[in-house]
C-alpha cells in the first residue's frame, strides 16, 4: 500500500523549467544560486504522508512545498519563476 501522497502537478518543475538532475544543475546555474534551486526541487519531490494525517493537515503541508519554493526562488531573485508558483491553481 502506498503510503505517500505527491504534491499536486507532476509537471510543475517541468512549468519551472526545473525538470533536472545535479549535473544538469550544475551545467546551467552558478554555485551560489544551485543550492536554492535544488531545495525547490526537494520541496516539489518529497512525499508527503496521508497516513494518520487529516485531510487539512495535509493540505497545509502541500501548500508548505509551494511556500518554501517560492522563498528558495526569491532568495536568488528568479522572479520569473517565482510568479509561476504564485499563479498556480492550488484547488485540483
């Protein structure tokens, strides 16, 4: 039995154009700014249990994701992505 819920949107680090891996990582984006890019990453990629978790709990812990990314993303000014996290439809 799967015990884990993904965050909503698969896709969505591909909408962040964030769909890599380390190396790709390191390819495209300056050491100071890839351990942020990297953490927003994690945040969309982590699970989030649904097990003994109340269906408002839950959701508080996925809109979590989308606020820590989001922060990850102002800290190195990339307000283009950023604004996409902000336009997000968080209700499907």
């Amino acid at each position: 039995m799967n015990n884990y819920i993904p965050l909503p949107h698969p896709s969505f680090l591909e909408k962040l154009n964030l769909h890599l891996t380390l190396p790709g990582l390191k390819a495209k984006y300056p050491r100071s700014h890839r351990h942020n890019y990297l953490a927003v990453i994690n945040w969309f990629n982590r699970p989030v249990s649904a097990v003994s978790q109340p269906l408002l709990s839950h959701k508080i812990e996925i809109s979590k994701g989308y606020s820590q990314s989001f922060y990850h993303l102002i800290e190195i000014q990339d307000w283009e992505k950023a604004s996409i996290i902000l336009i997000e439809d968080l209700t499907t």
